[in-house]
C-alpha cells in the first residue's frame, strides 16, 4: 500500500512537470534548455531543468499511466 503511494505520488510530480509551459513560466525565469551554461551540465538547477524537459518530452507514456492508474483505482475501489 505504502509503495502504490508512493508511485501515485510520484506521477503526480511527472504530471505537475509536464504541464509547465515552456514560453509562459519556464523562459522568465531562465529554466531552459537554451539557457543553460555548458559548464553546469551537472548542477541541481541542470539535472531539475533535463527532469522537466524529460516529463515533458514523455507526455504520451504519461497519459498511459494516468489511464492506467484511474483504471486500477476504479476497479480496486
């Protein structure tokens, strides 16, 4: 039960990630690929911005699972 949980939860971060828009929120606070330095390819602020561009590039995989998820919940009660 503790491990369901924890896998919802952490589709809920992919979902939250996935529906940032890259012109309207990301690019006004520098968080893109293009504005990324090529020397700091392996800062925390990098490896959040590659995760975003990674849940946003897999939004196909994404709505499978979400379809999946709410299946097993409908029929699991």
């Amino acid at each position: 039960m503790l491990f369901w949980a924890f896998l919802e939860g952490l589709l809920l971060f992919a979902n939250a990630f996935a529906i940032l828009n890259e012109d309207r929120f990301l690019a006004r606070r520098g968080w893109t690929l293009a504005d990324m330095p090529r020397e700091g390819r392996n800062s925390l602020k990098a490896q959040v911005i590659g995760l975003i561009h990674a849940c946003q590039f897999l939004r196909l995989p994404l709505i499978l699972f979400n379809i999946i998820t709410i299946i097993i919940k409908l029929l699991s009660g």
